[in-house]
C-alpha cells in the first residue's frame, strides 16, 4: 500500500533506465583443474606440475599462448576415504588455471584434449566479448535516453515539464545483468549442436533525478 508519507523531501522526478546491447561472442574462458594424489606432498606436487605441463604443450599445439594461460589457485590437503573404516589415501595437490580462448572453433577439440592430457575437473567455460568497455557505453548511453523518455512520459500526464538534471545514480551492472538473464532465459545457440551461445548481453542502468517546472 502507497505511504502519503513515502516522500519526504519532493524535489522532482526521479526514474530508472536501463538497457542491453547484444554481441556475438568472441572469446571464451575455460575454468579447468587437474588434481593429482600421491603418498608424499613432493610427490603430489611433482604429478601435478607434470600434467599442467602436458596441459599447456597440448594448448601450444593448438596456437595457444602461454600468455593466454592463467594459474587461480594451488592447494595441498590430506585425501580420506570416508567408507565403513576411515582410510588416508595421501596427499592431494590441486592447480586450477583459467584458460582464455579466442579462436571459439577450437572450444570442443581444446576441451577433449585436455581433459586426456589429465585435466580431471573442468569448473565451467564463460563466454564473453572482448569490446565489453565500448559495448557498456553504448548500453549506458541507451539508459539514459530511456530514463528520460520516461520521465517525460511521466510529466506530459503531470501536465509539467523537465528541468535540469540534478541526479544521475549508476546502477550496479553486474546485479543488473543477472536480472536480465533470469527474465530473458537460457538462449543458447542456434539450435545446430553448437556450444556457443548466440549473443553476449551487456547491460546498463541508471537512476536519473530531473527537476521539474509547471506548466
């Protein structure tokens, strides 16, 4: 139910805008981890150094750079088997690396090979575009011609008219495109067995304050 007593301090209209500007994917992020467990703490590290050594001559063969190969993380724990008797299997050692692709063509034959180079977890692959920054600014620019739309909207039917801008409010992009996502659905490809997603959403919003003067 609308409070009478809502507004405090009336000064104007204020409004929302937002908009999305669709890309079609240029680049791929691959988010895998080999894991590795031996008796020995030096042992677990040696196998793993090992594979993420096959992992990367595998993504040389491919035209991969090493450049293009990022390490997020190397963890070292004990490994139990928890069944009717607790037993300690050894050491695990861990390295998670993100790996960025620009040839999306090459996304399945890159998954497979190193999966059989001793990649045993693959955590997700992100698709993205690399021209994110211009693409934002023109989604922020759409935003902002939509919140003034309709803020005029609203002041033709109030029977005044648009002062200046007194407010402008960035509105969290990343929150933003989450709510796009959940309203637009999955997506998806073409429909053809292709992995790759068709577009790349990139949105923007703002809250913008106009004064306003009588008509």
């Amino acid at each position: 139910m609308f409070d009478k007593h809502s507004i405090d301090a009336p000064w104007g209209a204020s409004v929302f805008g937002a908009a999305s500007v669709d890309a079609a994917p240029d680049l791929a992020r691959l988010r895998v981890a080999i894991a590795e467990t031996r008796p020995k703490p030096g042992e677990a590290f040696e196998a793993t150094r090992g594979g993420v050594n096959r992992i990367r001559d595998v993504l040389r063969g491919h035209g991969i750079p090493d450049t293009a190969v990022s390490t997020s993380r190397l963890d070292l724990k004990s490994s139990w088997d928890y069944g009717s008797k607790r037993k300690f299997l050894g050491y695990e050692c861990t390295a998670s690396f993100v790996i960025e692709l620009r040839e999306l063509d090459l996304l399945e034959s890159v998954l497979v090979d190193v999966v059989e180079a001793g990649a045993n977890q693959v955590d997700g692959v992100e698709f993205d575009v690399s021209a994110k920054k211009e693409l934002r600014a023109q989604a922020r620019t759409a935003a902002v011609a939509a919140a003034r739309e309709k803020a005029e909207l609203y002041a033709e039917a109030a029977q005044v008219r648009l002062g200046p801008v007194v407010h402008i409010k960035d509105v969290d992009s990343d929150q933003l495109q989450n709510s796009y996502r959940s309203h637009r659905g999955g997506g998806g490809g073409d429909g053809d067995g292709d992995l790759t997603p068709g577009r790349i959403s990139v949105t923007a919003g703002v809250v913008i304050g106009f004064s306003l003067i009588g008509g």
